[in-house]
C-alpha cells in the first residue's frame, strides 16, 4: 500500500501511456500494467495526449486540402495506430462472444479466441463508420472543433469506460479484467476534475454547452450499458469488456457532438 500511494502523477501518467498506446515514454516503477487505484487519476490526460495525435493527423489533413470525411477517416485511423487497436480488439472479442456463444462459457472461451469471426467483423465496421461519419459531420462545421473533439473525447471515452471496473467483479481467475483493481476514491476525483478542466477544449472551440453536456451523458450512458449487458451475459468483468465499453462511449460521445 505505502509504495501505491508513493506513485506521483507522473508516474500514473507514464503507465498508462505505456498501457494505452505505443508511444515511446519512459518506463515506470513497477509493473507495465496500470495500478488502477491511482493511475486513474492521470487516465484523462493519457487519453488526450493520445487524442491529440489524431487531432494532429485531421488538422494535417485538412490543410492539404482533404475532404472532411477523408481527414476524418485519417483520423480515426492515426488513433488506431497510437493505440494498437486496444480497445477495437476488445469491442470485436465482445461482439464475437456475445452473439456467437449460447452458455457463460462458451462466451468466455471465444472471447479469449484472437481470430475475428462474422459478429467482430460487424461490430468493428459499424464502430469504425460510426467514429468517421461523426468527426467528418463535426469537421464539415469547423476542422478547430473537431480537433477539440477529438482530444476530449479522447480522454472522456477512456475515463467513463472504466465504469465496468466500477460495477463488476473478474469474471475470470485471470487476465486483464482480473488484475484491475477498483480505483480510490480521491483518484477518480481527481480524473473527474481533470476531464472536466479538459472540457474547456470543445467549448473554446465553439461547441455548445448543451452538445458537450449531451456528449458527456452519452458517455458515461454508453459505458454503463456496456457493463450491464457483460454482467447479463458473461456475469462479470474481462479485458474485452473494458475495450468495448471504451469503444462504445467514445462512439455515443462522438455522435452527440455530431448532433449539435
């Protein structure tokens, strides 16, 4: 417990940079996985440096002269590429246990399968048509916009996509969803604050009030849904389900800013 609690913030920081993405950050002390107690606390600001990648990639893009569907989908695809497809590997095991499986276990054993099947082929696509036609829709209105969009939603979607961490126990003996372990209090005060400082990015940028605070519904909303549904169909927790409730909010935030 004494050497939880003398992790700094940058420490945090640092392990889920290292967890989240493949950009090149130093190594922290201890294990390369996240100490989810605290290092929750540094997760929205994670998700935004690695927002601001594709935010990056769209701004590039559309200053040469691209569509906003097309910078869009560049977007997208630069996020994909800082993460390593994380949280869409996720999002397809999901879809692929949930419709393929008819028991508990046969749910467990072909989410823990890497191969792709029909129903993870058809989640990616629908999430990954989602996330473009969203961000082109907010670029078409303004390409700064988007950009801030992109860098919160960033950070939103991977703070409330925690919310299954929040609500269930393992539902293995191993793996990603059983070393997670339940954030402190004081640290998911102080994400809770951090994404909502990081909110001021959209609002700058000429999002309305309402849009943001519809996005942030959508969000947590999305995630919670998520979380359900894996306790109805798999009674828990995995890693899958932590990608996929990522996935889902970043898609419900994204078309709640294209709404508005």
């Amino acid at each position: 417990m004494t050497d939880v609690m003398q992790r700094t913030f940058r420490d945090d920081l640092f392990a889920c940079l290292r967890f989240y993405s493949r950009l090149p950050v130093p190594a922290p002390r201890g294990h390369e996985m996240p100490d989810f107690r605290t290092a929750v606390r540094a997760l929205p600001l994670a998700g935004a440096v690695i927002g601001a990648c594709a935010a990056a990639a769209l701004l590039a893009a559309r200053a040469l002269g691209l569509s906003p569907f097309l910078a869009a989908a560049l977007a997208v695809g630069a996020l994909i590429l800082v993460t390593g497809a994380l949280h869409e590997d996720g999002l397809a095991d999901l879809f692929d246990g949930f419709g393929g499986g008819a028991t508990r276990e046969e749910k467990l054993e072909i989410m823990r399968d890497s191969r792709l099947g029909s129903y993870g082929a058809i989640g990616l696509t629908l999430s990954l048509m989602l996330r473009v036609g969203a961000l082109s829709s907010v670029a078409e209105r303004s390409v700064a916009q988007a950009a801030a969009v992109l860098v919160f939603t960033a950070a939103l979607s991977r703070t409330t996509g925690l919310a299954p961490i929040m609500m269930l126990a393992p539902a293995r003996g191993d793996g990603a969803g059983h070393a997670a372990l339940r954030p402190f209090e004081q640290a998911l005060r102080t994400a809770a604050l951090l994404a909502l400082a990081l909110a001021l990015l959209p609002l700058g940028a000429g999002t309305p009030l309402a849009g943001l605070l519809l996005a942030g519904g959508a969000a947590v909303g999305a995630a919670y849904a998520t979380a359900k549904l894996a306790e109805r169909q798999i009674g828990g927790l995995t890693g899958d389900v932590l990608g996929a409730a990522q996935q889902m909010a970043e898609v419900a935030a994204l078309l709640a800013f294209a709404a508005h």
